[in-house]
C-alpha cells in the first residue's frame, strides 16, 4: 500500500534510529555504574526489598524472577552491548522480522530497570526513552521505508511533550504568565552547567524575550508538526534549536538531547531512498494493529493535558506505553542545598572538624565550578535537590545514604566527587546543614573567584553515627 510508507523520511528514520541506540547506551551505562549504591541488594532502596512488596503486574520486571547484584550488572551491560550494536547499525544487517524483536530487546530490558528503580529512576525522561524505544521497534528497517502512522505516532509523542510543558507552566506558577520565570530558573535548577551562571546574569530584558519565546515554542510551534513540509520542518527545527539553547543552560540528563532525537526525523533531510519492494503484509498488520492500540490509550494522557488539574511526568500503564509529560509548572525563587559533612571526632561538638563531602554535579564548595554531564543522569545529585526543597523527598532513603557515608561504602563513595576521608578511615559522626545559594555577582566573582555565595540556614539531620536507630531521618 502506498499509502502505508513514507519514503522522504529515509533519512529522518535513520538518523532517529541511530540517536535513540546511543541515548540507551547512555542509560544502561548509568544504570550499570550507580545501582549497586541506590538499588542493590545493600542498596538505599534495595529491589528485593521492592519486589516483596509490589506485585509484576504492577511493574513488570524481570527482577520479580530473579534478583542478585551479578545478574542486574549482567543484565545492564547487555542492555548496553545491544544497544551500541543497534547504534551501529546491526538491525540493517537482518531481516525486517529480526529486526523488530532486536529493537524490542532494548526497550523490554530497561523497562525491568525503571519499573524497580523506585524513586531513583522518578524522572519523566525515563518514560520518554521508553514510549520512544517502543515506537522505534515498529519503525522498520532497510527493507521497508517507515510507515506514516509511526511517524505520526512519533510527532503525536513530541507534540505532548512540547505542549504539556507549555501548559504547565500557564497553569501553574504565575511567573511564566509574567515572564519574570528565568530571572530566578538558571539560579534555582537542579543542576546548573557550566554556562548557568552567564545565562542568569544575562539582562532582564533578554529574560523576558526567552520566555516569551519558549511559550511560543511549547504551544503554538507543535501544532505545526502536523501540517506538510517545509512547514513541518520549520516547526521541528526551531524546537531542535531550542532544546540546544536549554543543554547550553543547564543539566537536565537525555530529556533535551532525545527530545532533539525525537524531532529530527521531521526535518527534511536530503536522500535518495533505495528501491525496495512493498512491506510485507504481516508487517503492515502488526503495524497498524500496534498504532490503534497506542491512540486508544492516548486518551487519558490527551485528557490530562488539556485538564486544569494537569499533572506532570505521569505513566498511565506498567509498559510506560503512552505517557504524560512536563516540566517545571513551578521555579523556586531562592536556592537551598544540603551540605553532607562528617567527623572522626569521638564526641562532635561546634568546634569538631567538620569536612565536607563534595557531589560530582550538584553545588557544594561555593568556588567549584558546575559541570556538564547531560545526558549522563547523576541520580544522586538529582534526589539532593528534590531533599533540599523538602525533607520528604529524602525520608525513604537518606538515612540509608548517611549509614553508607559512616560505612565506608565504596559503591556510595563512587558517586560522590570526593570524600574528605581517606579509603578505609571512615567518619564516626555525619551530619546534614540546609544552606541558601546565590549567585556571585560579576564583581564578587572576580575578587574571590567562587560562583556561589551562600549562608547557613538550619540543621538538616543532627549528627549521627553507625549505630541501631542512630541513624535520623531528616
């Protein structure tokens, strides 16, 4: 059926294809590298302890089966080896039916990772890379061009994630409707980059020019996605070239880079497709039976979009299948941070030597500079912001965080930038201190050289040591 493919996006299918393969490597290598500290056997949140308690059908996972620290690292490098292999283009090696399922492999096993990753793997770009990974395995191979209702598919999914941002931010802090919301956002994210600081000291007109701007981008630019080239194009372009200015502006893991992924495929690449035959009918019968699946369950996530009561990030099924989406419908005006520190005093008192534990992304020591990780997802970095805006983001598993602190533990250790204690001499005594950070100004920067001014605000979590119930939460 003629009507079925879509030649034109050739191109567009290929260069999808190969920048979803290695947005995965980029996950399972996270996943591979901080498990063992956040979800392992002696993890914060271990999965045996999650597994007991939430049944499969709830979150599929192979890890109902089977749980041991060697099988999830077998099971991540996997994940890993597969995906790189798909980034290199192994699925154009096979036939249509083989590479279906190779692109399904990838898809089935980080979704076993997310759905027992608990509050470590929250993040609304964890379902993305998911819905996006299942699309991907229908999208066909060398054998076929793609099929437009995939590629409808694909748009209808950058569409929610462009416009649900826009709504959110309408209907929820009324600095978006003021456009005052970037005077306080580059300052206030979770994790600035190493540009934030130039970005929040650009002028207030220039603010307000860029939030108008992303209004422009997120609710009336989607819309144009369905309209033919080179409308469509444009519309896609213009959001490549915003998702580029915000990875400029801070860390914000894959969210902006598969958002980038996603709307390539729209823009007109210049190809000769090859001459294939028509697809299989099997082929064309899957396809088609998969897409009516999706848009029926689009509904719920349409109704909570265009709902006053929009909520954000939400899954509407154990598959993560067809998601909501949105980001920062609210944006702190003032920075807190939680400074980690610890102590080989036996007795802590004011004066004890307090040294602190410094994070590899998020701030701590007011004159280190912040890094850029994205797409590299500091899960730990990440949950310290969420625990400084609220200790009730912390509770399930800070206190497990302090007890590995006082530990030694080595798999903890590995996601801090630096321990101020030396392997094998742990602290006897941690505790936790709320500060407010600011940014220094241009002149406070050149006298002292440090981006941050900060100032103690109150205690966190007074100081603990490794003992039964000695341990607070926050």
């Amino acid at each position: 059926m003629d009507w079925f493919v879509a030649p034109g996006y050739w191109t567009g299918r290929l260069v999808l294809q190969r920048g979803l393969a290695l947005l995965y490597v980029v996950a399972f290598l996270g996943a591979a590298f901080q498990f063992r500290a956040l979800i392992g056997e002696r993890g914060m949140l271990p999965v045996p302890r999650f597994t007991a308690r939430v049944p499969f059908r709830r979150a599929p996972s192979v890890f109902h089966v089977r749980y041991s620290d060697r099988f999830f690292a077998l099971w991540a490098w996997s994940g890993c080896a597969v995906s790189a292999a798909l980034a290199a283009g192994i699925d154009a090696w096979v036939p249509l039916w083989a590479a279906m399922p190779l692109w399904l492999v990838p898809w089935a096993m980080y979704l076993s990772i997310v759905n027992v990753g608990q509050t470590w793997y929250g993040f609304g770009w964890e379902s993305l890379l998911l819905e996006t990974g299942f699309l991907a395995v229908f999208l066909g191979n060398d054998e076929v061009a793609p099929p437009v209702v995939v590629l409808f598919l694909l748009r209808w999914l950058l569409f929610r994630v462009e416009f649900g941002a826009g709504l959110i931010k309408l209907r929820g802090d009324a600095c978006w409707r003021k456009l005052t919301c970037l005077d306080f956002h580059h300052e206030t994210q979770p994790m600035p980059g190493p540009l934030s600081w130039f970005f929040h000291h650009l002028p207030r007109s220039l603010h307000r020019v860029e939030t108008a701007a992303n209004h422009v981008t997120q609710l009336a630019v989607p819309v144009l996605l369905f309209t033919p080239r080179p409308v469509a194009t444009a519309a896609a372009s213009l959001m490549i070239v915003t998702q580029l200015w915000l990875v400029l502006s801070g860390n914000f893991a894959w969210l902006n880079w598969l958002t980038i992924v996603l709307a390539l495929p729209a823009v007109a690449f210049p190809s000769t497709p090859p001459d294939v035959s028509g697809p299989p009918l099997w082929y064309e019968a899957v396809v088609l039976a998969v897409a009516t699946a999706l848009i029926t369950l689009s509904y719920r996530p349409a109704r909570n979009m265009l709902s006053r009561r929009q909520v954000m990030n939400r899954s509407f099924d154990p598959l993560h299948l067809v998601n909501t989406y949105g980001a920062f419908g609210s944006v702190g005006r003032i920075r807190y941070e939680v400074v980690v520190e610890g102590t080989a005093d036996e007795v802590p008192h004011p004066e004890s030597g307090w040294r602190a534990y410094e994070f590899k992304g998020k701030p701590g020591d007011p004159r280190y500079w912040p890094r850029q990780f994205a797409p590299w997802h500091l899960r730990l970095d990440w949950m310290m912001w969420f625990a400084a805006l609220s200790p009730a983001y912390a509770e399930p598993w800070f206190g497990g965080f302090v007890e590995r602190l006082l530990a030694g533990d080595r798999d903890t250790l590995r996601l801090l930038r630096r321990s101020p204690f030396p392997a094998g001499a742990p602290p006897r005594f941690v505790r936790a201190r709320l500060y407010r950070y600011r940014y220094t100004t241009w002149g406070e920067l050149r006298a002292s050289g440090a981006c941050w001014e900060r100032a103690f605000v109150r205690e966190f979590m007074p100081p603990a040591r490794l003992a039964s119930e000695a341990v607070r939460r926050p």
